[in-house]
C-alpha cells in the first residue's frame, strides 16, 4: 500500500512537471513559433521520419534542432529538480522492498501442491462424464428403436381397424368415410415418418388400396351430395377432404361436377354474337347463384364454422369460367374494334363486381382479386392497344384540325364530328377552337373513357391543351399564308378557351378521377399556357398592320412637290392620304372578333407605332426645308441691289405672300391635324408618341400663322 501510494504521488509530481514543461513551451512560442507540440511524443504511432518531413515544410533543420534540445533541457531539469526534491522518498521505497522476495518463494511451493490436486480431481471428473454419456447415448438409441416399433404397430393395428371397418360396412355412407378419414389420416401421419423402411414397404399395398376405396367412395358421395343439394352429406364430405387435407380436391371436383356443366350452356361462340357478352355474365351470375348456396353457406369464415380452409369462388367457380371464356370466345379480348373492346371490358367490370358480392366476405374477395387466373383474366385485355387506337382517332383528328385550321376542309371536318347541333359552341369563331373542346369531351366520354387507363387519358387531355397552345405560338411562322382577321379570331377563342377549360375539364373528371389538387393545378397550369402565347401573336398583328399603315406614309415625301414652285394657294385641309394611314387598323383590329379592351389596346400600340414613324417622316421634311430657306436666303442676299427705298420695302414686306415652304408646313400641319382626330375617333387617348407629333408641327410659327 505504501509503495502504491508513493506511485501514485510521483505520478501527481510528473504531472505537474509536464505542466511546467508546457508551459515554457507556450513561453517559446510567444517567443519564437515553435515547431512542433509537445502532445505528438505521446503519441502510440508517433515516427521520426514523418515528424521531420511534416515540420520541415515549415521550419528549417536547424530550428527544429534549437527547439528539441530547448525542451529536452527543460524535462532533464525538471525531472532533476524532482528527484533532489524527493530523494528521501526514493530511499525509502528500496528498503521497504527487502525480503519480498523471499515471501513469493515461500508461496510457491503450496501453490504448485495444490494445482497437482486439481489436476487429479479434473481427470477424475472427465471420466465419470464420458461413462455417463455412453449411457445416455445406449439409452437414446433403445428409445429411438421403441418408437420405431411403436409406430410400426400402429400403422399395422390401424390397417387392420380400417380393413375391417371396410369388410363388415358393406354399405358405405358418410359416416364411415368420416371415421375411415380420421384412421387414414393417422396412418398418413405414421407412414410419413418411416416411409422407406421394410415394413412399410410391404404394407404399402394395403394402404393404397384403403386409399382407392376412400378416394372412390368420397367423390361419389360428394358428387351425389351436391347434386341433390344435401348439406348434410356435402358437410360430412367437406370434412373428410378437410381431415385429409384435400380442400383443392373438393373444390376441383366441385368445379369439374358442377360449374363445368352449367356453364358450358352460356359460354358459347353463338350466344356471344347473338346475345352479347352481358347476356352471358348475367346468366351466369343468375345460375350461380342457386348452383353454389350449399357450398357457400357452409364454408363461411367465422369461429362457429369446422370447415375452414375452403374457397369454391376464388378456387373453383372463377378459374372454372375463365378457362371457358378464354377457350370459346377469345375474341372478345381484341382491341381491333374500339367500341366493342370497350364495351366488352365495362361489361366484364360489372360481372366482376357483381361476382365479388357472391363471394359474400371481403377476405374471399381479397384473395379472389390475387389468384392467377384473376390476374391472367385481366391482363387478356390489350389496355394500352385499345389507348393507342384512341389516341390516334382523336389526337389525329385535332391534328388534321390543326392543319386546315383557316381552310374550307376545317369547316367541313368540324361538321363530321359533331353530331348534334346544339353542341357545337357558338362562342367559338374557328372551328379548330371548337375542335379542341369537343376532343377534351370525347376523351372523358363514357363510351371511350376506362378507370384503368385514368392516368393516361389525363395526360392525353393535357397534350391537347399544350399542342393547342404550340399551334397558336407557331401562327407567325405560317405569315404568307394567314389572313390578320384569321389570327385575331384565334386570339379570341384563345381568351374564351382560357376562361373556359378549368370549368370544362372540372365537370368532366368530377366522377372519373378522385379530388386531388395536383390535378387541378396540372389542369389550371395548361389552361393558363394558352395565354403565353398571345403575347407573340399580338406582335405579329401589330407589326404587320403596322408596315401596312405606314405604306400610306410615302405619299408625306411628296408634299413637298406639291407647293414647289406651282403657286398653289395656301391649304386648308388635310390630304387624302391622312384618312387612309389608320385604314388598316379599322380593317383588321377594329372589325375583328377582339374584345372591345383587346381592340383598344391592340389600336394604341399600332397607333403610336405610326405616329412615331410619322414623326419621323416629318422631322425629315421639315428638315430638308430648313436646309432648302437657308440655301435660298443665301443666293438672296448675294444678289441684294445696293439701294433700296426703305418705305417701299416695308410696303413690300408687308405684303409678302408665303413661301412654297411655308405652304408646305401648312399642310404638314393640316395633316396631323387630322391624323390626331382619326386616331382619337378610334377611341384612343392622346399618348406621348402623338404628343411628340403635335408639338413637331406645331412649334413652326410660319405655319401657325398661315392656319389662323
């Protein structure tokens, strides 16, 4: 105890010596950066090699060196001030060892007597264990051959109960099938255990033979039990085959007797042609209902019933009809013919539904729905086959819609699909609008529209929208073939269809696809595209009627000519010219089938598109004039004479008429005038283009004072 406790404080000492060893360490640093941290000698996978590569990259050998022999001195002093501190310590802890070694070599010899002991006593134990276990394993090896032999006379005494059972029962009926059942079914159970050894290899044929005479007896109960509908017997021979563990045996039987030969009658080539396949289902539905109560009512899955384990629906009455109908009427399947294929799938929707409601309990409707020939039935239907037919009747009329969208054949088209005259929407003034509409209502309509293929006929819907809105976008494109009143109707179904889809499309999946906001949003996002690509069309239309406006902008170059030097009296009214500028804008924008807020707007940006290129126009004439005054005012003044009466040219002056240029500003300002009052016949307000047209002319006195 001493000497752990002078450990223990040395250890406290060197700790405190390592503190101080740091902190000189922090001194150096504060000093000069050190180059490595005391920490990393401490390290268990610490190596030379790396320490120097590592530091060299920072430091050089020789400070590296000054520092490692800095701190080595300092540990060496450390660890002297130590030992000279505690000194007397250190003498101590050698004299209190003295004699300790003697101690240990007087405990080794009782210790190594002691361990020979142990040994013998091990050995002595291992024996008697391994005696032990022989014996354990002799008596298990008799055990295993009584039950051998056990079992042997069991299977022998109940060959022999069955047999005689059999022998002195010269009328068989379901009670002693019942009892022959639950011998066999224990003799079954012995037999599996040793069922290659000698003795039941000779016994085998006995067995077999009690299996033929129950097999052969139990069908034929069975049969006769459900063709006389005696729930007692069939229940006595349901739990027989559940005591064997034949329930697929029954219920094979079951649909071999009886659902077989009934509907073998309905499920013809014939009827299917003449009757139709929902005269089938329904005369099937109609004659199961009476052929399957027995069996039905006594395999009811409840805690009262002994006979669990049975299914006739799911086991034995559906593949029953699937095979007929697969094997007598398989054309009922193909997709060639869209209408019939749809009919045919709705039809069989119903008899299924109606089907799973004989199965009377949603465990047998759960497992009816993932039985094979369920799924096999099924997947018969060529879904996305019959998808495809109706995509390329309606995707390829909207298309050949789209082509002769401003022809004659448009019109004609349009009239083929509509078959009732009050659906054609009078609010619509392209038939390629009215197209699109009755496309997105045949999509969802009942005769074309399956559950199974929801998803896709949503985003067949979908595509319409956008392959409308591509169409619209690519109008500009087509210019040499478009006629501006064509394009504004365009624009205004496009404003219709955008107000109206979200409401047409929300009516006509309302009881097909469940409440979900992503389809609605999905809807409302292709709806709201439809509007993207106005914006294109209206540069288009104001371009092109703009560049047809400013044709009539030529005949301002010639006003000029018209005062130059013809001594034409002073005008006073506007040119021919100025009623023809804003003719196009009447012609194509103000006589479309635009809204009226459209046509203002779509007016205003052609309008100040000319008045600005009439600007223009202007302030080159007027600029051409100064330049023509400026030239003449020259000459004038190189051919003044050299004396002129004063009150003789005041006289003159006065009466000076005006000049060709200043006729022409006149008329200039006679036209914008003019201009002006058109433009705001048109119901536009005066904006900053027409305001820049105005102050042009008007800001020439001369003219002023010719119009006052």
């Amino acid at each position: 105890n001493e000497y752990k406790s002078y450990l223990r404080k040395c250890c406290n000492e060197m700790d405190t010596e390592n503190s101080n060893s740091e902190r000189l360490l922090s001194h150096l640093k504060r000093e000069r950066p050190v180059c490595f941290q005391p920490e990393e000698f401490l390290e268990e996978n610490f190596d030379v090699d790396n320490f120097l590569s590592l530091n060299r990259k920072s430091f050089t050998l020789s400070s590296i060196k000054k520092d490692l022999e800095n701190y080595s001195s300092t540990i060496q002093n450390s660890l002297v001030e130590l030992i000279n501190r505690d000194y007397a310590d250190f003498v101590n802890l050698s004299t209190n060892l003295v004699g300790v070694d003697q101690s240990i070599l007087k405990l080794e010899a009782p210790l190594i007597s002691v361990k020979a002991d142990v040994d013998i006593i091990k050995k002595s134990i291992e024996s008697e264990i391994s005696l032990i276990s022989g014996k354990l394993e002799q008596r298990n090896a008799i055990k295993s051959k009584q039950d051998v032999l056990h079992c042997f006379l069991q299977v022998q005494q109940i060959t022999e109960k069955v047999e005689k059972l059999i022998h002195n029962n010269a009328n068989a009926n379901e009670n002693l099938f019942e009892r022959v059942a639950r011998e066999y079914s224990q003799l079954q159970f012995y037999v599996g255990k040793y069922e290659d050894s000698p003795f039941i290899k000779n016994i085998s044929p006995r067995i077999k033979k009690i299996s033929e005479y129950l097999e052969g007896g139990l069908y034929s109960s069975f049969n006769r039990g459900l063709l006389e509908k005696n729930k007692n017997s069939i229940a006595q021979c349901l739990r027989v085959f559940s005591t064997l563990g034949a329930t697929d045996k029954s219920e094979q039987l079951f649909a071999e007797t009886i659902i077989s030969p009934l509907i073998d009658k309905f499920i013809t080539r014939e009827n299917y042609q003449r009757e139709g396949l929902a005269w089938i289902y329904i005369s099937i539905l109609e004659a199961l209902k009476d052929a399957t109560e027995s069996v039905l009512s006594l395999t009811i899955p409840s805690t009262e019933n002994e006979l669990k384990g049975f299914d006739f629906c799911s086991n034995a009455v559906f593949p029953a009809i699937v095979s007929k109908i697969c094997t007598k009427i398989p054309s009922m399947f193909g997709a060639g013919d869209a209408k019939q294929f749809h009919k045919n799938y709705t039809e069989t929707l119903k008899f299924l539904e109606r089907f799973e409601q004989l199965c009377g309990y949603e465990e047998r409707v759960v497992k009816l729905r993932r039985h094979p020939s369920y799924k096999t039935f099924m997947s018969k239907f060529s879904l996305p086959i019959y998808f495809q037919i109706r995509l390329q009747e309606i995707a390829g009329s909207f298309e050949y819609q789209l082509l002769t969208a401003f022809t004659t054949e448009s019109t004609a088209s349009l009239e083929g699909h509509v078959t009732d005259a009050q659906s054609r929407d009078q609010a619509f003034f392209l038939p390629v609008s009215q197209m699109l509409v009755l496309c997105l209502k045949r999509v969802w309509a009942d005769d074309v529209f399956l559950k199974s293929l929801a998803h896709k006929f949503l985003k067949l819907s979908l595509q319409l929208i956008k392959r409308y809105s591509v169409w619209l976008a690519s109008l500009p494109e087509e210019s040499s073939e478009l006629v501006l009143s064509d394009v504004c109707r365009a624009v205004a179904d496009t404003v219709h269809l955008s107000h109206q889809l979200p409401d047409l499309m929300a009516d006509l999946i309302r009881d097909k696809l469940p409440s979900d906001p992503a389809i609605s949003a999905s809807i409302q996002k292709s709806c709201t595209t439809l509007l993207g690509s106005i914006p294109v069309i209206k540069g288009y239309v104001e371009k092109t009627v703009l560049e047809e406006c400013c044709k009539q902008l030529e005949h301002v170059q010639s006003v000029p000519r018209l005062y130059r030097r013809t001594n034409k009296p002073v005008p006073t009214e506007a040119l021919p010219y100025v009623a023809q500028l804003t003719a196009p804008l009447s012609t194509h924008i103000q006589e479309s089938d635009l809204t009226t807020p459209e046509k203002s707007e779509w007016c205003a940006l052609v309008a100040n598109g000319l008045a600005s290129r009439y600007h223009d126009a202007i302030a080159e004439i007027l600029l051409s004039l100064k330049k023509t005054e400026d030239s003449l005012a020259m000459l004038k003044r190189g051919r003044r004479s050299n004396t002129t009466s004063g009150s003789g040219s005041g006289a003159n002056a006065s009466a000076k008429p005006l000049s060709d240029e200043d006729k022409t500003r006149t008329q200039l300002h006679l036209d914008v005038q003019a201009f002006i009052v058109v433009v705001k016949g048109l119901g536009i307000s005066e904006s900053e283009e027409l305001s820049r047209l105005k102050d042009l002319v008007g800001t020439n006195k001369k003219s002023q004072i010719a119009v006052t």
